[in-house]
C-alpha cells in the first residue's frame, strides 16, 4: 500500500510550539528549495521521536520478533537432529557432534557477510537474504539423502541464521530512543518462546514420526517471513546515509500514517549529535556530517571486497576501535558462559540429572531415536528458566542504564555458578543453576540491545556481526570446559572458569565510552 504524500493537518489547538518542530517532509512538483531554506534541519531519529510508538512499531517488532523466534526454534533443534541422525545412519559420538559444530561454523561466516551486505546493500535486502536462505536449506536439510549432505544443508542453514544481526540494526532504527533498550530486550523474549516451541514440537512429533517432519516444520516460520516481506520497508536511517532522502520522507510518512500521527515536516538532514567520549586515553567527537546529499560518505557504495574491507577499518579507527575490541571480548564473554551453562547441567554429578541426561541414546528398530520423555521435559525447564532473567531486564535496562545493568547481571551469574565447585544437592544444584541462567540471558539480551546503539548507521548491521561472530567463537571452545573437564575430574578448574569469565566482563563494563540510556544515535563518524 502506498502512503506517499499522505499526510494529517496540525489541529488549530495545538501550539505555535509544537507546529514550529513538525518540519515539512513533504516533496513534489510544488516543492521548492527556498522553501526548506526556511526550516531547521529535523533528523530521522527527531521524526521517529516526533511520531511515537504505535502500531508500526509494534508491527515491525511483531515481524522482526518471529524472526528472532525462528532463529531460536532451529538452533533448540540441534538437541534432536543430532540422536535421530546418529541412530537412522549408524553415526559415531564425533559425526553426531559434527552436525552441531557445522551450524555454529555456518553462523560464524554468515554473521560477517550478512553484516556488511545489510550495510552495503540495506537491511531490508539483508533481512530477506537471510529468511530465504534459512528457509530454503532447512527444508533441503529434511530431505537429506545422507549425512553429508546433511551436515552441508545444515552448515548453510548456519550460514542464515549468521544475518540475526540485521534483524535487531533494521528494528532499532524505527524505535523512538525513549523505549529503545526496553523493547530490544523484551523481544529476547521471543528467542525463549522459539526455544520452548521448538522442545513441544519435538515432544508432539518425534515420539510417533521421523525426525524429518519435525526440521521441515521448523522451517515454516521463514516462509511467513518471506510472505509478508513486502510489507516491512528500509530503515530510513539507512536511506539518509545512502543519500536517498526521498526515500526516508516516503517511510516516515508511512510510519507517521499508520500511527495516526502528524506527519513531521520539513527538512531532513542526517544526524549531528556531537558527544565528547573517551577513546584510546584521547577525547574525541563522534559527528555526522550534514545534510547535503554531496557530504553522503561514498564509502557505502563501494561494492564487493573494496567496499567491505572499508567497512571494516572503520570499525578499528580511532573513534570505534576501544568500543568494537570490547563488544567483540564480550560476546565472546556472554557465548562462551551462556552455552557452557547449558552443557553443564547435563555434566554436573547430580544422580537424577546423571542418569537422565548422560544416559547413551538407544536406537528403535525403526530407526528413530528411543528418547525418554524426561528428554523433552529437561529442554523445556532449561529454556523457561531464562525468562525471568529477561523480566529482570526489561525491567531495569531503561531505568539504570546499559552498563550497570549489563554488569549487575554478568555479576549475579558468576555469583550464582561460584557454588558449584563442590557437590551439593539436587535441589540446591538445579537452584543455583536456574539462577546462573537467569543471569547470563538477561545479560546476553542486553548486550544485543546495546552493541548496535554503540555504533553509527553506516556501520551498525556489520559491528553486530562481527561481535555476533567472536561470540560464536567462544561457543566454540565452552564444550572443552564444560565437558572435557568436568569428564577428566576437573570440576574444580572447570566452574572457575565460568566464575570467572563474567566476573571480569563486569568489571569490564565500567570501560565501555559511553551510555546510550535515552541518547539519539550517530549516522556517521568525524573525529576532530
């Protein structure tokens, strides 16, 4: 539906005020320069704050929200893949892994590409990209012939599900700064629902059918994506960085006419917030330049390797070097604790969790899986246990900011795992536990809202998906601390180090530059 040029006239009962700041955005044959000269400029971020929260908004979050859940419902479903592939084709305990650490290789690769395509191309086309993708090999993988080609469909599978980055740069972009962090964080949320829908889907399908339903089921949620794609627009933030004002006019208007809100009129330009910060020992201001579409940075049109390879040394110069070495270390900080905790629930010498989950899977003369309906039963408690650590965030992110709450949380997760150096009860176990899980997902929710307000538009798809991919990397190496050790009588040794580990990434948080509590975000950078 079109929504150009649509626009609702200023009451007579609003002030001179309020009419002075909504700047005209309107554009046609009639429209001329002299006009503009007559106005303030007026930022993306200023029409979006102008606007408000409203059905947009909360359409755009119900959109990006089901792609956070599809993207959660496919890596829950790694638990099952697994044990149904090893039984219907004789794999060895290291095959079976394979198939696990294929998806986390996919995701590491495809969160740097699809970071900077969204920046290159537009998060709108990076988005669309990555639900495709992810669609189009999960189903492949359903109909897998052999292993191999299994472990192929699912590391493309991986390789999708790399571009969730661009779902959190293109939903922020449309969320007034007022109510920015708390609905970042409230959409995890949706990640924890993905998880618990994918467990009950699994409980409903793999006790009576083939293991091969249940991964084609999974890849539905891509496909309404996909249905639906054509509703969702650019950033307009991303528009104004490529020079396409005419384009972010057209957007605003469509999100001011379907809030019901005045259009704001005017004179966009992009943002000029200067913020003195503390970077490397040396103060700088981060800048955007003006409005005039020649001052567009050219950069961003650079395609293939020249262009990414720009975008890339922009994220380690002087102004963003401290911020992008630190969101890497704590990606890397919150995916090794996060996924680590996971696994050393199943490791932990607790009698009743022992012989639940340690148990060797025994094959059906069918060739399905013979899982224990307590199986399905430990996902689900596991996953249900992040949701009040999410509550937790929601509650506290706007209020306290991002680096106290970020910190307070890794905090409340090393003092929760710091127990469990020796045996203890069941119940004290599981307790603590449930604590630590808590913690960390309510930590790991904030840093996804945080990391894409540290950088400027022009860089904010491929910031995020650099850090995403360092964070994959501690995924990589928590299995040797979690289960190696624990299995080689090194518990002691094993639980420090996830004591340790978000101990130090608190402490950390106090060397981040800047709080984006409320701020208006940059589009670009200039050092002075």
């Amino acid at each position: 539906m079109e929504y150009d040029g649509v626009s609702r006239p200023v009451t007579s009962d609003q002030s001179v005020s309020e009419t002075s700041h909504l700047l005209d955005l309107h554009t046609g044959p009639n429209y001329h320069s002299d006009e503009v000269a007559n106005h303030k400029n007026i930022t993306v971020e200023e029409a979006i704050e102008t606007i408000g929260f409203g059905k947009f908004q909360l359409g755009i979050l119900t959109y990006t929200g089901l792609a956070w859940l599809a993207d959660a419902a496919e890596m829950i479903l790694l638990s099952f893949i697994g044990p149904s592939a090893k039984c219907e084709w004789g794999l060895s305990s290291f095959e079976e892994g394979a198939i696990t650490s294929a998806v986390f290789a996919g995701i590491f690769v495809g969160a740097y590409v699809w970071g900077l395509v969204s920046d290159m191309k537009g998060r709108r086309l990076g988005f669309m990209a990555t639900a495709l993708f992810t669609f189009f090999f999960g189903l492949l993988s359903a109909w897998s012939p052999t292993y191999l080609s299994l472990l192929l469909a699912r590391t493309l599978v991986g390789f999708g599900l790399g571009g969730s980055s661009v779902v959190f740069s293109l939903c922020m972009e449309f969320l007034p700064a007022s109510s920015r962090g708390f609905w970042l964080v409230f959409m995890e949320i949706l990640w924890t629902v993905g998880s618990v829908s994918s467990a009950l889907l699994a409980w409903l399908i793999l006790p009576h059918h083939s293991w091969r339903i249940l991964v084609a089921v999974s890849a539905l949620p891509f496909l309404v994506l996909l249905v639906f794609y054509s509703w969702v627009p650019e950033s307009p933030r991303y528009l104004m960085v490529k020079g396409d004002v005419e384009g972010a006019r057209k957007v605003l208007r469509q999100v001011a006419y379907i809030n019901g809100a005045p259009v704001p009129t005017g004179n966009l330009s992009l943002a000029k917030l200067p913020r003195q910060i503390v970077c490397d020992r040396a103060v700088v201001k981060i800048n955007t330049p003006s409005g005039r579409r020649d001052e567009t940075p050219r950069q961003m049109d650079q395609g293939g390797i020249k262009g990414a390879f720009s975008i890339f040394l922009q994220l380690f110069s002087p102004e963003l070097k401290l911020t992008t070495i630190l969101l890497w270390s704590f990606f890397f900080a919150n995916a090794f604790t996060y996924y680590g905790l996971v696994l050393l629930t199943t490791e932990l010498p607790v009698k009743s969790h022992d012989k639940l989950l340690l148990t060797e899977t025994k094959c059906m003369p069918d060739g399905r899986p013979g899982t224990d309906v307590s199986s399905y039963k430990a996902v689900l408690i596991t996953s249900l246990a992040e949701l009040p650590g999410l509550l937790v965030a929601c509650l506290i992110v706007e209020r306290y900011g991002r680096k106290a709450s970020l910190g307070a949380l890794l905090l409340g997760t090393s003092l929760f795992v710091a127990p469990l150096w020796k045996p203890l009860s069941e119940m004290a176990t599981t307790s603590l536990m449930f604590g630590a899980r808590s913690c960390i997902m309510g930590a790991f929710s904030i840093l996804w809202a945080y990391a894409p307000e540290l950088y400027p538009t022009k860089l904010r798809s491929s910031g995020l998906g650099f850090s995403n991919s360092a964070g994959r990397i501690g995924g990589f190496l928590c299995p040797f601390v979690a289960i190696e050790m624990m299995k080689n009588g090194h518990r002691v040794l094993s639980v420090l180090l996830f004591v340790a580990v978000p101990l130090i990434a608190s402490m950390a948080t106090l060397l981040f530059p800047i709080e984006t509590k409320g701020i208006r975000l940059a589009d670009d950078i200039q050092s002075d």
